[in-house]
C-alpha cells in the first residue's frame, strides 16, 4: 500500500534494522524500543487487522517469533508477543505487526 510507512520497509523504500526476512515475513527492529529487544514482525501483505492475516501468514510470523527469540537469546527466559489492535490498545501503524519484547522482567499486564 502506498503511504504505508511498513509497506515502504518491506519494500526497502525505507532504512530499518532487518532482522530476519522469510516468505509472508518481515522482521525488523522497532525503532522506540521499550524493552531491551524489541522487534516488530510484519506480514509482507498488506493487512490492517490480525483476524485478516491467513493460516500461512500467521504460523509464519509465530515461527519467525520463536525464530527471533532463539537469534538473540531472550528464549530461555522467555518473551512477549504483543498485538495492538486499534485506538484504545494505542495502535499506530495500521499494518498488521507482532511486537516481541524482552531481554528484562516484563511488568505485569494485569
Ligand atoms: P503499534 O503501536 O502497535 O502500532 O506499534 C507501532 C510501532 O512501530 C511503534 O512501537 C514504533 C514503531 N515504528 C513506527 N514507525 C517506525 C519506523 O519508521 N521504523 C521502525 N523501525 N519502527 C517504527
């Protein structure tokens, strides 16, 4: 999509620190982390909300997740993956991204 600033770093349009790229993925580092490693991973489609994102799409971004948190060793202490969908979950970029944040104790959400 064209005025998507995702779209623009899938399509290298646009400068991002890539982490690992596969066939519906992209993966790259968010640019205000909030943890230690903070990588968001894209679908290369297009797709502005999670219910949208097919099978293929969505093992692939949990494969690439595990993959990720394996690279850059935050898998044994464990991670979060987080889906903000919308306004009140502080959404920003409508283009359908996986945050995986660790490296620390994560607060609780609860
Ligand atoms: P969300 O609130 O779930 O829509 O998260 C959007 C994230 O995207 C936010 O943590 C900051 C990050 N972000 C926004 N613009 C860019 C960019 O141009 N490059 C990178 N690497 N990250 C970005």
């Amino acid at each position: 999509m064209e005025d998507c600033i995702f779209c623009k770093i899938i399509e290298g349009k646009l400068d991002s620190e890539k982490i690992i790229e596969t066939a519906n993925s992209f993966a790259f580092k968010d640019i205000h982390p909030k943890a230690p490693v903070h990588i968001l991973i894209a679908p290369k489609r297009h797709v502005e909300r999670p219910e949208l994102l097919n099978a293929h799409e969505l093992e692939d971004m949990f494969n690439t997740s595990e993959e990720i948190a394996q690279i850059l060793g935050v898998k044994d202490d464990g991670y979060r993956l987080v889906f903000n969908v919308g306004k009140h979950a502080g959404q920003e970029v409508e283009h359908v991204h996986l945050h995986l944040l660790g490296g620390r104790v994560a607060k609780s959400m609860f």
